[in-house]
C-alpha cells in the first residue's frame, strides 16, 4: 500500500502532492521534492500518517540515506525517469516511529496480556513496536512527551497490562486511577 495511517485523521494536506507522492511509491518512481531545506531527489518508499501529520519516507540521493520528510514542509514534487527497487523487507511505519521516538522524553515498555495478532488487529501501528513475550503476552516498546496522557491511553486498553519502565510511569497510572476514583465517589 502506498499509505498507511494510524486511527487519528490526518489534517488537511495539499491533495496534488500526496497524489503525486503515492503515484511515485507505487510505481517506484524517483522523485523531486521542494522541501523547505532544498531541493532533493527521493526514491520514495511510503507514506505515513502519525499524529495527524503526513510523512514521506525515502532514500535521499543527495544524503545517501534513508530520510523522513513532513509533507508540510515539503512545496511540491515531480516524478522523475529514474526507477528504483526498495530494499525487501523495508516497513515505513516502522522507520517513521523509529525516527520519531529517539527524540521522545521518556521511554517505555509495557506487557500486555493478548496475544500478537490481536494486539496488531486493534491497535495503530503507530502505537508502537510489537513483539510477542516468551512466556505470552505482548511487549509493547515505545515513548512519549507526557507520561499522564500515555496513563490515559494505556487506562483505556481492553486487556490487562503491566509497566515494566519507565516508573513514573506507573505513578502517573496510579495519579489517574486515584482521579477515577474520586470522579466514581462524587458521581455516586
């Protein structure tokens, strides 16, 4: 597929040069982009939405590596003659969250008590990475900027889990369980 989207819609973007952009995954076009840092030749590998924002990702000829690109910061783009073989195997949603998270504050890893597919079927695969755990479960890795909101989201999965880092992690949990409770008391 030439995107892949988390849950969360993206917000509006230039629909010319998204068109423009998955045109040239699927044919495995190279491509110039006017990015706001200049102008570069990309053998585009896929688009992906996280966060409500689009991204490019792709070899950057100029770079001489893979690279993401916001499609917000990018002016327009135009298929070139080249042709181009992406590496086998090369996911960009993945990519997209690997570059995503070295910048993240905190680091976390939680278990979940589901299995593989199941954990993949309901959650966007921007959650995070996924990896089955020897003993069952699912191992969550993954980040975030504010530990009180993963707490909510985590709060709202429909299987039992457990934090094993960061451990503010679990105090913010604890901070959000207490909040329930006492909404529960006033409620009742």
């Amino acid at each position: 597929a030439a995107a892949t989207s988390s849950t969360a819609g993206p917000p509006p973007t230039e629909p010319q040069l998204v068109l423009t952009l998955a045109g040239a995954v699927r044919d495995r076009r190279t491509v110039r982009i006017e990015h706001v840092r200049g102008s570069r030749e990309v053998d585009p590998y896929g688009l992906v939405v996280h966060t409500r924002r689009w991204y490019l990702v792709g070899h950057d000829h100029l770079r001489d590596a893979v690279r993401t690109y916001r499609l917000d910061r990018i002016g327009g783009a135009a298929e070139l003659p080249g042709r181009f073989v992406p590496p086998a195997g090369f996911d960009p949603v993945a990519h997209v969250l690997r570059a995503l998270t070295d910048g993240w504050t905190h680091r976390m890893e939680v278990w979940l008590d589901t299995d593989l597919e199941t954990a993949r079927a309901r959650l966007p695969a921007t959650f995070g990475d996924l990896r089955p755990c020897p003993g069952g479960g699912v191992l969550v890795t993954s980040g975030a900027e504010d530990l009180r909101a993963m707490a909510r989201i985590l709060a709202g999965l429909p299987w039992p889990f457990a934090v094993r880092h960061p451990p503010a992690l679990t105090a913010a949990l604890a901070e959000h369980v207490t909040a329930l409770t006492e909404a529960v008391a006033r409620s009742g």
